[in-house]
C-alpha cells in the first residue's frame, strides 16, 4: 500500500474510532443519569 | 513487509481504542441499568408486581373493616412506596378503580408505567409526585419529607400541604458485597461525601479510592442525606473515583425488600446493623417517619376516612405486613 493510501486509511480509522468512542462516552453519560445506584454498586468489580 | 507493518500499525489503533472502550464497559457502562429490567431507562419499581386486584401481586391484605365509595381519592408516591399505596387500594377502594395501561420510556412516561387518567392508582415517584399534588393532579402522595425546592415550590403556589406520618423506615448506606468494609460511622461517612475521605484504606479497606455515588435532587432518599448531612457541603469528586469502590444510601426495605441484590450489602452505622430488630429497638440511629401527604384545601370527604384507616391497628397491620414498620 501507497504511503498516501495507508495515511488516509489510517485516518479514516482513527475516525471512526473516535466517533464509536465518543458516542460510548455519550450514552454513558446519558445512562448514569437514569440508572439505578443499587445496579451501578452491585456490578461493581473487584 | 511494509504492507505486513502498515497492518499492524492499522490494527494496534483499533486495538487501543478497543482497549478502551473495553476498560470503560468493564468499569462503567457495563454498570448502567436499572433496578428490574436490565435496560438502562429510570425504572425504579416494576409496578405491574404491584397492582391491586391482581391476586399475583405481592401486597399486604388485611381484613379491613372500612371500604371506600363515592369519590375515591387518586394515590401516589415514591418507588420504595408502592406496595404500600397499592395495598391501601387492595384493601379499601372497589374493583375496577385501578387502569394500568403499562407503556414504553417516554418524556410524558419517565418511569415506563402508565395508568389511565381516571384511575384511582397513580405512580410518578418522588420528584414529579410531590409537584402532582402541588399542582392537584393527585389526592394524596405516598412518601419521605419534602426537600426544600419542594417546599417552595408549594409556597410558590400557596399550596399548604399536610403530612401525616404513617410508618418509619430506616435510612441505609450500603456497598458492594466484595467490599470487605462492614460498617462506618456517620463522622466517617460525612467525610466521604464531603470530599474529605478519598480511599477506603483509612476506613479499614483496600487501597482504593472511594466513589460515593448520589442520587437526583429531589429524591427521598437524595432530601434524607442532604439532612444527614447537616451544615457539611457534598464535595467535588474526581472523574478517577469511577474506577473505585462505591458507597451509596437508600431506604432499607426498597434495598432489601425490592431490589433484593445479593451483590450489595447494607453497613452498620455506628456500630449497629440496621437490621428490623435494631430499627424497631430504636437502636439503629437513622430512622425516618415517611408520610401521606395532601392539599389543605382538599375537602375530598375519603382523605380522613383513609389517613384515620391507616393509623387505626388496622392500617399499621397492612404497614408492618409490606415489610415497613408501623409509626405507633
């Protein structure tokens, strides 16, 4: 694969990455607000 | 072999992020969902166990002397007290004056239960519930003090409300089982939700940090802590806590009784389990009155009728029968 070609996979895939991760980030904090702390404490690992 | 390296230069990104949102499930997201559906929606109380009229419904059933007619009042109340309020229907109203219509999440449906406008039997939980009666949606509301924007929010109104106590219940702090910290005292528990306390080995615990977890404004239980802890602010926590050991608080028997999880447990406080003995001996030190409360100016002729039902042996027997423990 080209340089060119793989800096524009690269980027495409750090992208995506990005957005997947930042939607997780946004649903979490959605969801902390309507859960309950009972669940949140007893999934706790340890 | 340059094409072999640009793969795995590919792959060690997507592993890295992957890693990530890994660590994050495991340590955070994984631990959203509510109490009886596993789905991430506030359901605080899965209703439909409790409806009247149901025989499956698991509600306290006495033979009460006093039957209600004419115009019912509508009930409300916090999570932790529909089984209560659901059995004073079971007990005292008609057949047929309970519509439960269920329904899906919504902004007009914040708890995922819907009932019929007309029906006797209503669940909006504490925040909306004490704002119902405010507002004269409903007749009566079923749960623990007000907090203070409840209180003004009424003064904002020139709503008087009453409160009448109906039973006690005790106020509980708990951690996950695998917590190896059985109990703390009310000082030590201050300092954590003030920020002052940060690891649960100066508590006795591993070293790790301590995540004390709150609940909404307005809650019952979010209104009970707030007065536990008196003058003393609630203090900023860092993002890093997440990754600790939690501590949390509750109402005994909605923890208990309700949610029943075996992967939680309830501290001593103080030295003393808050077990039903300890409670009703008077020697667990967090014990709180939770009320009926209603509009002054409601002159609907079944509210006295009811609250006087209530206080009777009767009602307290109904009380103590939810797993609740009677005022007298």
């Amino acid at each position: 694969m080209k340089d060119r070609t793989f800096y524009r996979v690269l980027a495409a895939v750090v992208a995506l990455c990005t957005v997947l991760t930042l939607a997780h980030v946004a649903y979490g904090a959605w969801a902390y607000q309507n859960s309950s702390i009972v669940q949140f404490i007893a999934k706790e690992p340890w | 072999m340059k094409l072999v390296k640009q793969l795995a230069a590919l792959l060690a990104v997507v592993a890295v992020f992957a890693l990530f949102n890994f660590s994050m499930y495991r340590v955070f997201t994984g631990r959203l969902g509510n109490n009886f559906s596993g789905a991430s929606q506030l359901k605080s109380v899965e209703v439909a166990n409790y409806l009247p009229f149901q025989p499956e419904s698991d509600l306290a059933r006495v033979d009460a002397s006093v039957k209600l007619t004419g115009d019912l009042p509508v009930l409300d109340g916090a999570a932790a007290l529909v089984p209560v309020y659901a059995s004073v229907i079971e007990n005292l109203y008609p057949q047929g004056s309970v519509t439960y219509e269920g329904g899906t999440f919504s902004s007009d449906n914040y708890y995922g239960e819907n009932f019929a406008p007309d029906s006797a039997m209503q669940y909006n939980n504490t925040v909306r519930g004490y704002k119902a009666i405010v507002d004269g949606d409903t007749d009566l509301f079923f749960g623990a003090g007000p907090s203070e924007d409840q209180k003004k929010y009424a003064q904002e109104q020139g709503v008087e409300l009453v409160y009448v106590p109906i039973g006690r219940e005790a106020f509980v702090f708990f951690v996950n089982q695998a917590n190896p910290v059985d109990g703390l005292t009310a000082d030590q528990i201050r300092d954590i939700y003030a920020g002052d306390c940060t690891n649960w080995k100066d508590l006795g615990g591993p070293n790790r940090a301590i995540n004390p977890v709150a609940r909404i404004a307005g809650s019952g239980s979010q209104t009970r802590m707030e007065k536990f802890m008196g003058d003393r602010p609630f203090g900023p926590k860092s993002p890093f806590a997440l990754t600790g050991g939690s501590i949390g608080y509750s109402f005994r028997f909605y923890l208990e009784g309700m949610v029943q999880s075996s992967s939680v447990k309830m501290l001593a406080l103080d030295g003393v389990y808050p077990s039903l003995e300890n409670i009703q001996s008077g020697d667990y030190p967090l014990v709180s009155e939770f009320y009926a409360v209603y509009r002054a100016d409601n002159d609907n002729e079944n509210i006295p009728i009811l609250l006087d039902w209530l206080l009777s042996p009767e009602g307290q027997e109904m009380i103590a029968a939810t797993g609740y423990i009677p005022v007298s």
